[in-house]
C-alpha cells in the first residue's frame, strides 16, 4: 500500500510572492483596517460635532503624534484599497490581464499608495 500524503508545513515568510500576490493580499488588509477603523471615526465625527468642546477635545487628539500616526495608516489604507480596487476592476473587465501588463498595474498601485501616503506624510508632519 501506498503512504498516505501528509500535509507539509509551509513557512509563509519563505515563499516567493509576486507582488501581484502582495498587492492582493494587502487589499485585503487594507479593506480590514477600513472596516474596523469605521465606528472609531464615526464616533469621532459624532463627538466633534455635537458640541464646540468635543470639537475642540478632538483637535487635540489629533494634533497628538499617535493620532497622527494612526491617521497616516488610514491614509495608506484608503489609497491602497481604492487603487488595487480599480485595478481589481480592471482585471474583472479583462483589461491588462496579460503577465506584463498585470506586473505594471501592480507596480503602479504600489508607487501610487506609496506617493500620496508621503505627500500625506509630508503635511502631516511639518
């Protein structure tokens, strides 16, 4: 009789990865980060404006580093899950589905998020 094949263990962090497959997975952690920072900004929305001192409570908060920190993530967030999402899109629609045009699209998303996150930065922080 033949050996039952067990599974193998597969270390995630030694497993090449093109970055097709990180942009996709990122969109994923990215959509995440979204859906749970929603009710905190909700409720940060709803304190602000419901009186002049939660409005003033807030813009100290945010004018603390972690905030800021915390506000630069969701900007990375936001601009990584809008651009892989049109580019996810645009894959749907079959546009740019050949193996050099899907390595330029990636490489676009990644230089994009990375641009507006620093310009985000830039004004964040000086």
């Amino acid at each position: 009789m033949k050996p039952i094949a067990r599974p193998v263990y597969l270390d995630l962090l030694c497993i090449y990865l093109p970055l097709a497959g990180w942009v996709s997975i990122l969109h994923r952690v990215s959509g995440a980060l979204l859906f749970l920072a929603l009710p905190l900004g909700v409720w940060a929305l709803s304190l602000s404006l419901s009186s002049e001192a939660g409005f003033l409570r807030m813009a100290g908060w945010v004018t603390h580093p972690l905030s800021k920190l915390l506000l630069l993530l969701g900007v990375w967030a936001f601009t990584h899950h809008l651009f892989a999402g049109l580019r996810h899109l645009a894959l749907d629609v079959h546009w740019g589905t050949g193996l050099s045009h899907a390595r330029q699209s990636s490489r676009a998303v990644m230089l994009a998020t990375g641009l507006v996150t620093l310009l985000a930065a830039w004004r964040l922080f000086t």
